[in-house]
C-alpha cells in the first residue's frame, strides 16, 4: 500500500466514521482489507482504492465495518460489571418504584458486551416488575446481523463465560453455542453509527470502551455529546481505562472506579433537574468496587 | 509462585499444556496417574491447580476432588456435551475447559478461578 492509499482510506475513515489511523497502523489496514478484496473479486489493493475513488458506497462501507471491529470477549474487566452491578441495586434503592432498568453497550462487535450485562442482571435476581433492556449498538450491518442470532463458536465461549454460566444460559448447537431466547430477547441490536444521535433516550448505563481511543480527538466529543443527550441525570457512562473525557464539565469521575463517570447534567438542562443530579453527586450512589469479586 | 499439577492421558496435550502454564508464571508438575498425584497434593507445597481429563475413573477423582477443598480442579476434555460437563462438575470440577483450546481460552479459564 502507498502511502497516498494509506492516507486515503485514512481520511475516508476519519470523514464517515470518525475513526483515526496512525501510520503504524498501515499493517493492521492491509490485514484486514485482505477479506473485502476476496469477497468483491478485486485483485489487489490499488483496484479496492480505485473503486472506492468512484464513490463505490458499499464497497466504502465494507472497508469501515472491516477496520473498526475489535476483538471481544464475555465479561470483560470485571470491575466494570461490579460497577454495573452496584449501581444498578443503588437506583433501585434510591428509587424503589423504578420499573426499568436501560442500558447501553455502545460499539458492542459481536455482543460478548450486551450478553454479559444481560446475564449479570439475570444473576442479580432483580424484582419480576423490573423490566432489563439492554440496547446494543454498532456501525457494522454484518456483525450487527451475527450478534442477533445469539450464535457463539467453542473458542468464544469459552473467554470469560464460567462454565456454569455457558450450561445455564447457552444451548449447544452442533459445534456452537446458542444464547438462550430469555436472554436475547432482552438486548436490542441496532446499526448505528456514533457520529450521529441515537434514537432511544433516557439510559441509565452507557458503555462506550475501547472505541473513543481509535476515534479523532473532534470525533470522541461528538460521540460524548450524543451520549450526553441520551443519558439520565445521575446516569453511569464507563469508558475504556485508558480513555479520556477531555475534561467534559458534565461528567464528573467516580473515584476508585477506572472509567467511570456520573453525568451530572448539561448547563442548558431546566434547573429542577440539575439541582436533583447535584443532589444525588453528595452521595455516593454505590461503593467502590471490591477486588476480585467473582462474577459468574 | 503458584503451582499447577497435570494428570492428563495424553502426552502431547500435557506438553502443550506445560508450555502455556510457564508462560503464565506457574511451576508445573506432571504426573501419569491418580496415585502418585494424589501423594503430591498431600505435600506441603499442595499445587494451586489440577487439570485433569475426563477418562480417569469416576470414583477416586471424585474422592480425590473431595479430599481437597482448598484445590481448583480444572478437566480438559474433547467431550462438549452439556451432560458430560454437568457431570464433571457434579463430581466436583471448579471448572471445565472444552478441547481444542488456545492461550487465551486457558488464561480466561485461570482467572474465573482465582489465579490469574
């Protein structure tokens, strides 16, 4: 690949879907170009950049699902599902008649992300009325249609799922392993891409990880802003460890907890409000996670 | 340093086996059967870990996994049957890993244990 290619595709990236490569990154964009070009019949890389030079839109779209999927697995950093987990019986506590439970798992790949939350709340045997919806978003159309299916193979299983967990949740099928329907049907899987509003408001948990780090530094604000119009006052949001807010005012850090931020509201938010989110900041509204909680 | 002991039937995955548990910091036993592992565990410096597989017999590795509370026992095995697993762990087993498997499949099974 060219430089003159490499930046090409980089710009393309950057323009539609906010994702930024560095040129050390030109062997991870070989890597996984190889498949687009197979499956489109294109002999070398200069015929995937020429089409993509018409304005070959599918094509255009294959190339960013391919770039900006990561490599996933169940019940990743388990000190975000203790925070999940601790913060979902605080809302409970702090407001008893709370009928729904709604999170989001934002770039959520195959959904290793979404199925571990809806697992954890199904552990924490929360009362019958509450009702759990997981919303799983991600820009790939074709790892959106896989994560629906539910269907896991025998190596993904077994990355971070406790075997009592795959037996109780999971249905062998053949050589794959099959989510059961109770569990899936609690998690809605949408194609969406962050730089644009999402659709469904009022989260009270918004997990972006891992995907503002390979996002431009105007790109991870947009992200956060949409984020910010659709979450709870008071509400959770957990970014990667290594990740940054950009000293968002609106967030405030949780201590103890890496990546975990309490939205306290935006300035343009009616005052009422805001008084409440300032109220519920005085309070810690779960404990600090404890070490090596076992989670099943 | 944490210890890990291997009574499994086949030479070959026990080499494999070996290599990815000192890549991961453990000082590994090997032993060809029940018997003479069962002396091991008994020692002062018990291993953290057992992996086994699912052809030793039923009864001595139910008692064996008995005798030893303190003691993480792991099966490998090629048989991914929902019964056959239930099983395993109906005898006692903290966890079960599925053949074939990789480093990561290994070190995620370690951590969900403890000791990792």
């Amino acid at each position: 690949m060219t430089p003159n290619d490499f930046k090409f595709i980089a710009e393309l990236l950057k323009e539609k879907s906010g994702f930024s490569l560095t040129a050390n990154q030109i062997y991870l964009l070989e890597s996984r170009l190889g498949p687009i070009l197979r499956q489109n019949n294109l002999i070398s890389l200069e015929d995937l950049i020429n089409s993509l030079r018409l304005n070959n839109v599918e094509l255009r779209d294959s190339v960013i699902e391919a770039v900006s999927i990561n490599n996933t697995r169940f019940f990743r950093n388990k000190y975000v599902f203790t925070a999940i987990e601790g913060f979902v019986k605080a809302c409970l506590e702090e407001k008893p008649l709370t009928k729904k439970i709604k999170i989001l798992s934002a770039g959520c790949a195959s959904g290793q992300e979404p199925v571990s939350i809806a697992i954890l709340l199904q552990e924490m045997n929360l009362p019958s009325d509450v009702k759990i919806d997981v919303y799983a978003l991600d820009m790939s159309k074709q790892i959106i249609a896989r994560a629906k299916q539910g269907t896991y193979t025998h190596y993904e299983v077994q990355k971070g799922l406790s075997i009592q967990s795959l037996l109780k949740y999971f249905i062998q099928q053949e050589e794959a392993w099959k989510l059961k329907p109770e569990i899936l049907k609690n998690i809605h899987y949408q194609v969406h891409n962050m730089m644009k509003p999402l659709y469904e408001k009022n989260f009270d948990v918004v997990l972006c990880r891992n995907m503002l780090s390979y996002m431009t530094e105007t790109a991870q604000k947009t992200a956060i802003s949409h984020i910010e119009n659709s979450l709870e006052e008071g509400g959770l949001l957990i970014i990667g460890a290594s990740e940054t807010l950009h000293d968002n005012p609106n967030f405030e850090k949780i201590p103890g907890q890496l990546g975990c931020y309490r939205f306290i509201g935006t300035p343009s938010m009616p005052q009422k409000e805001q008084n409440t989110a300032w109220t519920l900041i005085k309070k810690p509204l779960f404990k600090p996670a404890v070490p090596n909680r076992k989670i099943p | 340093m944490k210890t890990a002991l291997i009574v499994l039937d086949s030479k070959a995955m026990t080499f494999i086996l070996q290599k990815m548990l000192e890549d991961l910091g453990f000082s590994v036993f090997v032993r060809s059967d029940l018997e003479t592992a069962h002396d091991l565990l008994g020692q002062e410096n018990s291993p953290d870990v057992v992996f086994l597989d699912k052809t030793i017999h039923e009864e001595p590795t139910a008692s064996l996994i008995q005798t030893f509370p303190n003691i993480k026992f792991i099966y490998v095995s090629k048989e991914t049957a929902p019964e056959q697993i239930q099983a395993a762990l109906d005898l006692g087993a903290t966890e079960y890993i599925m053949k074939p498997f990789d480093h990561d499949i290994l070190q995620s099974k370690l951590s969900l244990v403890g000791l990792l």
